[in-house]
C-alpha cells in the first residue's frame, strides 16, 4: 500500500542536474516525499542505481535500445521498467503520483508535461523550453486543468516568492537576475575562439550542458523572459534583465507603489526545488546561510546587448510572440549540441538562430500542431545550415 501521508513525486529526467538534486531533497525529506516515477533519456547505469536506492513503482528509460540492460539489472525489484518517447507521455497519464517534476531539458520535456497537466497533476517546473514554445496553451491548459504549475528555475521560483501574499497587488515591473555566465565583461574577438569546456565553466552554477552554454550567451535569460511572461502574465515591457555576478538576488518585483521585492540566498539549486516540491510550506534545511557580516558587494550592471546578441534575438521573439519564440528556441537547441560537439563556433551560434528566425513562415496564433511543425521546420532549416 502508498503511504498517503507522502507526496509521490515523479521526476522526469531523474539522472540530470536537477533531477539529481531533486533526489538528495527527497532522500532529505523521506517522511514528505517519496520517489514514484524515474525516468532517463540514456544513462542507463544511473537510472538503476537510482530505482535501487528510491525503490519508485515505475522506471522510463528513453532509449529503447537499453530496456533489455535495465530489465534486467532490476529484476527481483518491484520496480516496473517501461521504454520509448511514447512511455514518457503514457506514464505521465498515469494516477499513482502527485506531483510532476518536469526537469527533462529542452523541447522534449513538452508532451510529457502537457499529459500531467491533463491528468491533473500539478507541476514543478524546470524544463523552461516548455513554456518558450508554447506558453500561451500550456498556461491556458493549466487554467482549464486546475493545475498549479509551481516554478524551479530560481528566477521565477524568486518572483514567485515574492508574489505570495500580492494576489490583489498589480505588478509594475519584473527584474530578472543574471550572473553574466563565464564570459560577462568579454567581447567578440575573445568569444570567437572560446570552446565547450570553457563554456561549460559557470562561475556560480553547476548545471547540465545545455542550460550551462545558454548560460554563457546569455540565451538563457531570454528564454526565460519568455518564460517568466506565460508564468506570471506579463507584457513583455514589464520585463527587464539586470547583471548581478553574485547571483544572491535571485530576481525582484517592483510593485505600483514603487517598492521593490526581492528573493535572496546562496546559489543553490535544491533551495528552489525544495519550495517547489514542498509548497506552500516552507521545509528546514541545513544548507549553507549567506552571511551579510561578510565582504559582500553586490553589485549590478546592463547586459551587454552587442556582444551576447542572442538576449537580442529572444527579447525580439518575447515581443513579437506567436511561434517565433519556438522556432528561435529550436534553432537554439540545434546550435548549442553542435558547438557541444565543436562542430560550431560560439557566436556562430548566433547566425544559425538570426537565419532560422528570419526563413520559418511567421504563425501570429499557433495551435499546437503548429508549434510541432514549427519546431521541425525550425531543425531542419538548421540541420542544413550545420551540414554546409
Ligand atoms: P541535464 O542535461 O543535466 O538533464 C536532463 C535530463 O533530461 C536527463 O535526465 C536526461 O536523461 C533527460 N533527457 C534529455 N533529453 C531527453 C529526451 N530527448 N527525452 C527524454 N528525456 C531526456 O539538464 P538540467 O541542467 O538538469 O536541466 C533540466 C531542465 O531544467 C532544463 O530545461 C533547464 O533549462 C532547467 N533548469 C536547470 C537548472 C540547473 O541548475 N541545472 C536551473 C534552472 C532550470
Ligand atoms: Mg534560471
């Protein structure tokens, strides 16, 4: 019998970043939470060691290919094993969870969040993509599900912070914190020669690749003005992104009255996790304090539009809306994995989004349908692009 006195989480994308330190606040909290749903795209060996450790009823894992490997290395468990893009959606229909963590990364992480939010559960939200390609339908999905989608980016986790307690309060204006990435304070001639292992050093934040690199073009936090705009029902004027190194605020809200909230702590991911997953309640923790007595000059700059011209591009998209802040969001996948695998420069990365942007047909009203199509075109007119 489930202990129905514990949440029942299912993490999809268990073996990454977030899905990772969404174990350990579990494994913190094992009165609260328990881990019902696992589910990995192709780390196999990790996907196991997790089932063994958190025993969850279910496993998914993507690549159908290694079904027959975890099979096996859980047999004699109770644990079900279920493989295939398919298994991600059926799962996610399922009723033995309470919650979804969606920390899948990029536009993958779309269809299995959609079928929670059908099904009635509500969600943690990691995965931003899923809100920059079709926010509009995913919120309105939410509405119509009575589905409280409850953020982890820890921007939005901030703003969401500072929202309780505001319901009836208008808000003026949203200030999204950045760090800056690896390269703040560089310029083109010195980007055009950075690599991935570069790249992947982010001064404050140990994060995977993909969230990593957007990190340090800065299209990260146009990614997530977008989300932020469908998360909190935003104009895009209301938005604005200040550098803050220091990442100890982690995003403000002015209100109409001028006055200015903000949400601080030490950098860590499982502080936003951990609200996420435990909402509305506040849960103790031992994690590290940020100390005020301590050198602590915080301090706060313009980003610099012309050398990360990727935040260009995604404000562009934030304003302009229909499915160009999908297509830039595919196109920017697309660019990131090949300069994972070196096969692209920096700030050609740039170029390959600019282009897909300008050739995808504009849709001002997608359906989803057309966010899908819109999302393939958007690869393929790339993937063309890397083959030259
Ligand atoms: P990651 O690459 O470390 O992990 C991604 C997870 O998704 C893995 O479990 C992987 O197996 C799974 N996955 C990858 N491709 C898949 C596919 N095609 N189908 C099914 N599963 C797939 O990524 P991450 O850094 O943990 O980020 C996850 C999401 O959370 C991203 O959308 C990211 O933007 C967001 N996020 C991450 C952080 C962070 O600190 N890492 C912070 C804020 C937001
Ligand atoms: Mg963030």
């Amino acid at each position: 019998m489930p202990d129905i006195t514990k949440k029942r989480i299912a993490i999809f994308g268990s073996t990454g970043s977030i899905g990772k330190q969404a174990l350990e606040v579990i494994a913190a909290n094992e009165n609260l939470f328990e881990a019902e749903i696992l589910t990995a795209h192709s780390n196999a060996s990790l996907l196991v060691e997790q089932a063994r450790q958190f025993n969850p009823n279910i496993v998914v894992i993507g690549d159908e290919s290694q079904y027959a490997k975890v099979k096996a290395d859980l047999s004699g468990t109770d644990v079900k094993v279920f493989a295939g893009e398919d298994a991600l959606e059926e799962v996610a229909a399922m009723d033995n969870y309470d919650m979804m963590l969606a920390a899948i990364v990029g536009f993958a992480g779309l269809k299995p969040t959609l079928k929670a939010i059908e099904n009635g559960k509500p969600i943690a939200l990691a995965n931003k993509e899923t809100l920059v390609v079709a926010g509009d339908i995913v919120m309105q999905k939410a509405v119509q599900y009575r589905v409280p989608i409850i953020p982890v980016d820890s921007e939005h986790s901030a703003i969401f912070q500072c929202l309780v307690g505001e319901t009836r309060n208008k808000i003026e204006k949203v200030i999204l914190t950045a760090s800056g990435g690896p390269f703040l304070g560089k310029k083109p001639n010195y980007l055009v020669n950075v690599k991935r292992d570069h790249a992947l050093q982010h001064p404050n934040w140990s994060m995977g690749a993909k969230i990593s690199v957007d990190s340090a073009t800065l299209m990260n936090k146009g990614l997530e003005m977008i989300e932020a705009r469908w998360l909190f029902n935003l104009k895009p004027d209301q938005l604005q992104v200040v550098i803050h190194p220091q990442s100890i605020i982690h995003s403000l809200v002015q209100f109409e009255d001028g006055s200015l909230k903000a949400q601080m702590g030490l950098p860590d991911m499982k502080l936003p996790i951990q609200y996420a997953l435990g909402f509305p309640q506040r849960l103790p923790n031992n994690f590290p304090r940020y100390d005020f007595r301590k050198p602590n000059a915080l301090t706060f700059e313009e980003p610099d539009l012309k050398t990360f011209r990727n935040l260009g591009l995604a404000i562009a998209a934030l304003f302009k809306g229909g499915n160009l802040p999908c297509v830039m969001n595919a196109a920017n996948e697309m660019g990131v994995y090949a300069f994972l695998r070196n096969r692209l420069g920096f700030l050609d990365m740039t170029d390959l989004i600019e282009r897909t942007m300008e050739k995808v047909p504009f849709i001002e009203k997608p359906t989803l349908e057309d966010y899908f199509n819109s999302d393939a075109e958007a690869r393929e007119f790339a993937a063309s692009l890397l083959s030259l």
